[in-house]
C-alpha cells in the first residue's frame, strides 16, 4: 500500500533532549528495506505558484493555496505493508520531532 | 443462553474479520446465526456443543455469501479451515480465540481513527450493541450513529489499517489506547445514568473483564478493572428516589455490592505488580479502594486518599486531580484548608466551565457554615452542570444551603 507523507513545520517542535535521529540514516533504512519510492525536499511557500483556470480564464498568483503557519517542506511516497508500518517509518523521520508528518494513503483510479 | 452466545460472538466475529477482512459480513453471519439459535434452539433443545453449532452456522453463512459474491477460492478455503480449528472451543479466552480478540480490540481503538469511532465500534463489534442501541447511549439518531460507523470502517479499509496485534514495543501506549476507550465507555454510563447511557457502566465493566481475560498480566488493564468494578459496586446507592446524585458521605453503604467490591479487591491486587511503578488506573482504584473499604464516611482514610492524589498527580498533572485532591484535603484537614488547596486550582483557565469546580467550593463553604457564598456558589455550578442526577443534587444542597441561611429572628 503506498501512502503520500507530508512533511511540514510545526509552530511547537519537541523541546526534550532525546537524542537526535539523521534524516541521512533514515534514508539508508527505508530504502534499504524497499519502502521508499520518491521523495524530495520543496522550496519554501514564497516560492509556491497557485495556479486556476476559472471560465476559460488562467489565473497565476504568487504564494501557496493556503494561508497557514505550517509549510510543507517536503515529501516521501512510502511503499507499506500496513499503515502500522508507515507510522513506524514516519515516527523514525527527523521531521517527526522538528515538525509533523501526514500520511496520506494513495487512491488507486480503478478504485471506487 | 444469552451470555453464552455473547462470549462465542465475539470470538466468531474476530475471526471472520481476520479471514474475511470484512467487519460487516462477520457481524451479519454471527448475527444469522444467534437468531437461528434463539428460533431453534427453544423447540428443539440446546446443541450438545453450542459453541460448535454458533461457529459452524455463522461460517456456512460466510461461505454462502462468499461463493454468491464470487469471492477467490483461497478466501473459501481459509474460512472452512477457521470451522475445523475453531469449531471446538476449549478455552474462548487462549490460543487462537484470544489472537483474533486482541486483534479486534487494537483494530476498535486504533489511534487513526476518530476517538467517538474508537468508541461506537468497540460497542458495535466487541460489546455487540446494536446501532439503535449505541445512538440511544450518546443521545444521536440511529442514521448519525450508522454514518459514524460507516465512516469509521471506511477508514480502516482507505487507510490501510491491519487486523493486528501490534509490534511488542508499541503494545503498551496502544494498550493504554483500549483502556481509555473502556473508560470512557464506562464513564458516559457512570456519569449519566439517568440518561439513555446507563447500560454502558456496566458494558464498560465488561470490556474491562475481557481485556483482564486477554492481558492477565498487564497491571495497568487489571488497574482499570479494578477501579471500574470498585466504582460500579456503589451504582444502586448512588441515586435517590427523584433521581438525584447521593454524594459518597451519605451514601447508604448497605447498598453497596460487596460480591463486586470483593472482585475489584481481587483484580487490585493483581493490580499491585511488586517493582512496578503504579499506573493512573492503579492508584484510581487504591482510591476507590479506601473508599470501598471504609466501613463508614467518617472512617475514610483521608491522609492516604491525598497522598495517593499527590502520587497520580506527579504522574498525570491534570487540573481534575489537583481538584479531587483539593476535596480531598478539605476532608483530611478541614474546610478552610480545603479551600487554600483550591485556590491554587482556580487559576487553572483549563477548568473554566467545569461544573465541579464551584462544586466543590460551594460543599467546602457549606461545611464551613458560609451560607451565603455556598449558595452562590451552588448557582454557580448549576449554570454549568450536564446531567440531571448531578443537577438534582445540587439543586437539593442549593435548598439547604438557602434555609440555613435563613434562620428565624433573623430579619
């Protein structure tokens, strides 16, 4: 099952001295395991185009859809057994303590 | 009969869920099958093995409805194999059987789903309420109740959520997850059972049994069983005849069911784990325990009920048992030291709304004889209260307060 994982800022990150886990190593495991798919970094929200068609019309704006204080600085598409196992996967991603990850399942086409 | 079908239920169900993947399918075939028990079984006398006879009726069903669907000839033969293996059940609470349970309850509660889902279908599949049943409980309509379940099974499927028991080192926060929805199955019952959700104490009780059946050596699951049974054993001395709460001093202990205070005792000290660091249910029912235990109000133990609050608080600093302990206080040291403790609580803006808050403070300033700020301190807790019971009491101890206060020759 593949899910889409959102990660994005947090405005209150965790504080506690837990040692810290390198997105580098976290890497290496999922895709040593085969889990992992795609995944990047994106620029920032200023760098963000919307784009719309609206009666024929195109209209390009400057910034993101959303006005929101948590930016997706990135993504990874996750190949999993079991949502269990993307959790697992995310709660180990750097981002997990920094920020917050959402997963999001794919929706198959031929799927209702 | 009725509880024997109730505990082969839950086992059948668990496993066609396992095998099928299909939650509604199990509980339909179970469902068909308790009927035809309840139209067969009366005329023609009880099956020398009914648990056989529940199992192998409900999986003749699945596999009817399966062939009909024309589901892939693997899935056909994994359900007769569950009828060969499960067709003699020795022990509903081992082996196989106890699997397929906790599978069904870490599914019920899984952290994904909505807390009100967790809850409608840990009733609905492990408690076996009906939907009519579960929308009475929580005072919605049967349609909102079938959307809710609806959309909490969809979820399960959408978002991959497997029929499992989790990785070992996860079992015990999802554990924690299960008994939190048994709390609070319990405590919508406790808490309002005047209103359509009576019954569900005493379904809280148990799934809380269960649970204790499933994890024997879990200290916090034995905790939450102990507590819920010690709080239970009070339940016919708790209201009056109008329906008003009887607050726990004037309680007629003679009402208190002693066979249930005896199997909370019991599970305590299973609870009681040597080396173990108390869990919140632990020490919540050490509580109730004194409380259980005192042969009357004036015998409490009030010194150790406060420690014991100071030990859950350190674990759980909630602003509800810093105020349970400030009551606690005013009856180990006296109403005046009560309120001290409870002004420090007041400043907590999380209990803004909370109607045991002036609660509190109104019984404290009634047991120090100031009438007038007692009532209005009832008035204060009266705009705030939800349920008719806790309504009714206070309404009773706002009158109280209010003649005392009026004592003749004072005009």
């Amino acid at each position: 099952m593949k899910y889409l994982m959102f990660v994005a800022t947090d405005p209150e990150p965790d504080t506690s001295s837990e040692p810290h886990t390198d997105v580098e190593a976290w890497f290496a495991d999922v895709e040593g395991r085969g889990k992992w798919v795609i995944g990047d970094r994106v620029r920032p929200a200023e760098d963000a185009t919307t784009v719309r068609v609206r009666s024929g019309e195109l209209l390009v704006t400057d910034g993101p859809y959303t006005e929101s204080k948590d930016w997706i600085v990135g993504f990874d598409v996750l190949d999993c057994e079991d949502l269990d196992e993307a959790i697992e996967i995310a709660s180990k991603h750097p981002m997990a303590r920094a920020g917050r990850l959402e997963l999001r399942p794919f929706w198959p086409i031929d799927e209702g | 009969m009725a509880a024997a079908v109730g505990e082969q239920r839950l086992r059948i169900v668990a496993g066609l869920i396992r095998v099928t993947g299909d939650w509604e399918l199990a509980e339909d075939c179970v469902q068909d099958a308790v009927e035809r028990a309840l139209a067969r079984w009366p005329r023609d006398g009880v099956p020398v093995n009914p648990a056989a006879w529940l199992t192998t009726t409900a999986h003749r069903r699945a596999l009817d409805l399966l062939r009909r669907r024309r589901t892939e000839a693997d899935k056909l033969r994994e359900v007769q194999a569950l009828t060969e293996t499960e067709g003699s059940a020795v022990d509903p609470y081992g082996g196989v059987y106890r699997d397929d349970q906790l599978r069904l309850l870490f599914t019920c509660c899984h952290p994904a789903l909505p807390p009100a889902g967790r809850v409608a279908l840990t009733l609905k599949t492990v408690a076996g309420l009906s939907t009519r049943e579960i929308a009475a409980a929580f005072l919605v309509t049967e349609s909102t109740m079938g959307q809710r379940l609806l959309r909490t099974h969809t979820k399960i499927a959408h978002a991959g959520i497997s029929f499992r028991v989790p990785e070992p080192h996860r079992i015990a926060e999802r554990t924690a997850g299960v008994l939190a929805v048994v709390y609070l199955i319990f405590n919508e019952g406790y808490s309002n059972a005047d209103g359509g959700a009576g019954d569900l104490a005493a379904e809280g009780v148990r799934l809380a049994g269960l649970l204790a059946a499933l994890l024997p050596t879990d200290d916090e699951v034995q905790g939450l069983r102990a507590l819920l049974l010690l709080q239970h054993a009070r339940r016919a001395s708790r209201t009056g005849v109008n329906g008003e709460l009887i607050p726990m001093e004037e309680q007629d202990r003679r009402g208190w069911d002693r066979a249930m205070i005896v199997d909370g005792m019991a599970a305590l000290d299973r609870a009681r784990v040597a080396g173990r660091v108390p869990g919140s249910y632990r020490l919540q029912a050490e509580i109730a325990a004194e409380h259980a235990l005192a042969p009357d109000a004036a015998a409490t133990d009030w010194a150790r009920i406060v420690v014991l609050y100071d030990v859950l608080f350190d674990q759980q600093p909630s602003p509800v048992v810093a105020l349970n302990r400030a009551a606690a206080v005013g009856f180990r040291d006296g109403p005046q030291a009560g309120l001290a403790a409870l002004a420090e609580v007041e400043r907590d803006e999380r209990l803004a709304g909370y109607h045991l808050l002036p609660a509190v403070r109104a019984d404290l300033l009634r047991r120090l004889g100031c009438a007038a700020e007692a009532a209005a301190a009832y008035r204060d807790a009266l705009t705030l209260v939800r349920t008719a019971a806790e309504r009714r009491f206070l309404e009773r101890r706002l009158r109280e307060v209010a003649a005392s206060g009026t004592t003749p020759g004072d005009r």
